[in-house]
C-alpha cells in the first residue's frame, strides 16, 4: 500500500484528536482525584480533633467521613477503570501510572489507620504525618497529569489547578495543627514556626495559580479571599503569637471548614474551566480536520495511489495543506514550550522537597524553606538547587546497592 502527504496530514489530525479525548480522561480522573482530597482531608481534620480530645469529641462522625472517602474512591476507580491503556501513548507515560499505582497503594492503608484512629492507638501528629502522605500521592498524581499534556491551554488550566489543590492542602494542615494547639490551649516554638511556614506555603501556592488561572478563576478566588472572616485572623493572630489560646478548637475548626470549602468552590470551577478547555479543544480539532478532508476531496487523485506526477496548481494546494498544519504545530511547540520549562522546574523541585521529607522528616513548608535558603545563599535558582541535590541523591543511591 502506498501513502501519500495528504494521508499523514489527516492522520496528523486524528493523532491530535486522540491525544485531546485522551486529555478529556485525564481530566475527569483530576476532578474526581480533587474530590477524594477534599473528603480525605476532612477525615484528618474529623480524626484529629477525635485523637486530641482523647476520644471524647466527634467520634460518630469518623465512619462518616470514611463512608464518604469510599464513595470518592469508587469514583476515582471508575474513571480509572475508563482510561484507555491501549490506547494513543500520552506523554511521560511511565511516571504517570507509577502515580497511578501509587495512589491505589496509599489507599490501601486506610483501613488500618481508620483502626488505629478509632482506638487511639496512634498518636495526632502520626495520623496526621500519614493521612497527608496519602493526600501527597494525588496531588502528585495531579502534577503528573499535568505533564501528560501537549496542549498550552490545557497545561495552564491543569496547573492553575494542581497550585490551588497544593495551597488547599496546606490551608487543610494549618487547619489541623491550630486544631490540635487550641484543644491543648498551646502552642509550642514549634507549633509557632509550622503554622508561619504554612501560611507562607498557602500565599506561594495562591501566587502560582494567579499566573495560569484564567479570569472567571480569578474572580472567584478575590471572591473567596474577601469572605475570610475577622473571626478566623483573630485566630490566626492567636496561633502565631505567645498568647494563651482559649479551648476554642470546635470553633477553629468550623471557621476554617468554611475557608476550606470556599477553596474548594474555586476548585470545582477550576475543574468545570479544564473540561471545557478540553472539550473545546476537541471541537475545534475536529471542525479543522473536517475542512481539511473538504479540501483533500476538492483536490482530484489521478489513481488509486495519488500519482507522483500531478499539475502544478494542485501540488500547491497539497503543500498548502501541509504547511498550514506545520504552522498550526509550531506555534502550539512554541506556546508550549515555555510551560515545558515551568513544568520541569517545578518537578524538580517538588521531587527535592519529597525527598527532604522522606530521609530528613521535613513538612511540605519546611523542606521548601530549605531548598530556598540554598538557593540564596549560593545565588542559584530553585531548580538548580533541586537537580543538584537529586543528582547527589541517585549517585548516593547507586553506592547504597
């Protein structure tokens, strides 16, 4: 069988097709992963408030919120379930399963935490160290995601998303920190210290998603920020300062309930903007590969196999196509690009920060600091240091073996 341009041209359009419906998954899957971290994260908060009161206080609610982390979960299985693994490679494949198998195993340990919880044979900060491991592995899973796409407008709306799920998650362990001080009516230096670099942590990740967040996003996040209550910097102002805090943690924690689920309102908008992007962009894929057949057809084959030898003014036609679907890929390579590097830079980063939490027991805040801290001191950027430092980390590796 013989092939011509004009059958790579179309074959080049159903290929973008693919890859975008491919796309439409990936993103249904993120949004039912952003629903599982929100309910995970109010059974943290349900079983820390439990474990600091020593079993005394919301213990009927704890089966409630695991029952709703189950429900989340089937639905992150089934749009698992509905992937197509055979189908069109999606980019960074590899690492995006390994997300993908790790999330499922950190589910797998629920149960027994569930258990540990119920009969407080754990303690506060050890359940919640390992409810935020598991909430760590989505939000890794969301970043991964975001590196499977080879579209701009899709890459700056899964970012967007993935920053404000990440500055979420830190306003969800300010949360159960200022819990656990607040029940004991005190916080330590230590204390002190997490929930600044929290709340430093929260307005980095906020400042990111402002960068790729479209209008519509944006209106609802200053929406969102202009509803923050007197009550919950009051007590912000508490926590942070040397005053002795009342036993007010139910109230803590309703007010910063409320903040949360404000957050999450801008996250389910964020998912709304994705699949719109998503579907749009599929529409207009298709209409274009539409007018392309329209003109394929106008153009006259002399035989079976599209003759090497055709009238000039038609092989103009055919070159026209062609370079007009070059220059449509250019110029999203182009827009593409400068994502690419934000991407890249940011997973180095967020794999240094993983393993200065996994050898060194550092926060999410803690472990930025410290990357910082380094690349001011040597004047490098972030990235820098982060390459620098996982590099020293696989030639440690191979010497370990």
């Amino acid at each position: 069988m013989t092939f011509n341009a004009l059958d790579f041209v179309l074959a080049s359009k159903r290929s973008e097709i693919a890859g975008l419906q491919q796309l439409l998954q990936m993103g249904k899957l993120v949004g039912a992963v952003s629903q599982l971290i929100h309910v995970l994260q109010r059974e943290r908060g349900t079983a820390n408030i439990y474990l600091c009161s020593q079993g005394e206080t919301w213990g009927a609610r704890l089966s409630e919120r695991a029952f709703q982390v189950q429900g989340a979960e089937q639905e992150v299985n089934r749009q698992l379930t509905a992937l197509d693994l055979n189908g069109p490679a999606l980019a960074n494949a590899s690492r995006l399963f390994s997300r993908i198998a790790a999330v499922l195993h950190s589910l797998s340990t629920l149960p027994t935490l569930r258990q540990q919880v119920q009969t407080l044979s754990i303690s506060q900060p050890e359940a919640m160290s390992r409810y935020s491991a598991v909430i760590r592995t989505h939000l890794a899973l969301v970043f991964e995601a975001a590196d499977t796409s080879g579209d701009p407008s899709v890459s700056r709306t899964l970012l967007a998303m993935f920053s404000f799920m990440q500055g979420k998650e830190l306003a969800g362990q300010e949360r159960a920190l200022g819990a656990a001080g607040f029940t004991a009516q005190h916080f330590d230096d230590s204390a002190h210290q997490q929930l600044v670099e929290l709340i430093e942590g929260q307005e980095r990740c906020f400042q990111t998603f402002t960068e790729f967040a479209d209008a519509r996003a944006l209106a609802l996040w200053q929406q969102q920020l202009c509803a923050d209550s007197s009550e919950f910097e009051r007590f912000r102002r508490i926590a942070c300062t040397r005053a002795k805090p009342a036993d007010e943690a139910l109230r803590w924690f309703d007010v910063t309930t409320s903040r949360i689920d404000g957050m999450k309102i801008v996250e389910d908008l964020l998912e709304e903007i994705l699949m719109e992007c998503c579907r749009q962009r599929i529409r207009d894929a298709e209409i274009a590969g539409e007018l392309q057949q329209q003109e394929i057809d106008l153009i006259p084959r002399q035989d079976s196999h599209y003759a090497a030898l055709i009238p000039p003014q038609l092989s103009r036609s055919v070159l026209e196509l062609v370079e007009q679907q070059s220059r449509q890929l250019q110029a999203l390579d182009a827009e593409l690009a400068g994502l690419r590097t934000t991407l890249s830079d940011r997973k180095l980063v967020e794999r240094a920060k993983g393993l200065l939490m996994q050898h060194h027991g550092m926060t999410e805040p803690q472990a930025h600091k410290t990357l910082r801290d380094l690349a001011m001191n040597q004047n490098k950027k972030l990235s820098e240091i982060a390459e620098a430092m996982l590099s020293v980390e696989g030639v440690m590796a191979k010497s370990r073996r």
